[in-house]
C-alpha cells in the first residue's frame, strides 16, 4: 500500500476536539470524500478523539493523522492510555459507550495497536 500520510499533534483536552474533528473533515475534502458524508466522518472521528481524551493521561499528548490509500480514508488517533477500546452495550438510559459501535456500523473497518513506544494507536477506514 501506498499511503499519503498527514498528521495534526495535539493535548489531550475536550476543547481540541472539535479542531480535531474539523481537521479530519478538511483532509478527508481533500483527498475526495463526499461532502455529503462528511458529517458521518466527523462523527466518527470526534468518537476516537472523545475517546482519546477521556481515557488517555489528561492534558497528554495526542496525535491524530490522516491517510488515504485503495480508496479508503484511514483516520488513527494516538494516546498514552493503555486500555484497549471496547464495543460495549449500553442501556437505553446510559449517557455514553456508544462510539465504538458507529465506528463498528459506519467505517469499512477499524481496529486499534499498542505502540512500542508507549500507548496505543485506535485506527478506522472510511470510503473515498
């Protein structure tokens, strides 16, 4: 694979989520997705960036890249958190744990690695 790579270095905080989100939506315009399914991309990658500041060391470092390749748009999020990403069940009632099932539903795919150095790397593609 060939891939064309482009990444925005962030701290971990609620208050850089939306520039995170707005990032993505602009690279992904870039790189030809749809302006229609942008609000979906957003979406989802405002669910790895929450996830990222929720669950990863406060005010660490978190990068968020870009990429495209074969007609896919991959959007990864690094964190210092340790813990795994978890598709969860939610009652009806609760607030939260639905991210990781619309990343689940909407993306081609997603996963997530442990870095060597430290972290993890969550990880999904979306359709150009």
């Amino acid at each position: 694979m060939n891939w064309s790579e482009m990444s925005l270095h962030l701290e971990a905080r609620a208050s850089q989520i939306a520039a995170a989100r707005n990032w993505v939506a602009a690279q992904a315009l870039e790189n030809g997705v749809a302006g229609d399914r942008i609000p979906l991309l957003k979406l989802l990658a405002s669910e790895l960036v929450t996830n990222a500041v929720l669950h990863g060391p406060a005010n660490g470092p978190l990068t968020v890249r870009v990429s495209t390749s074969d007609g896919q748009l991959r959007v990864e999020v690094d964190d210092e958190g340790l813990d795994p990403p978890q598709l969860r069940d939610p009652t009806a009632t609760e607030m939260g744990g639905r991210g990781m099932i619309l990343l689940a539903r909407f993306s081609t795919r997603w996963s997530w690695d442990r870095r060597a150095s430290g972290g993890k790397t969550v990880w999904f593609d979306f359709p150009l």
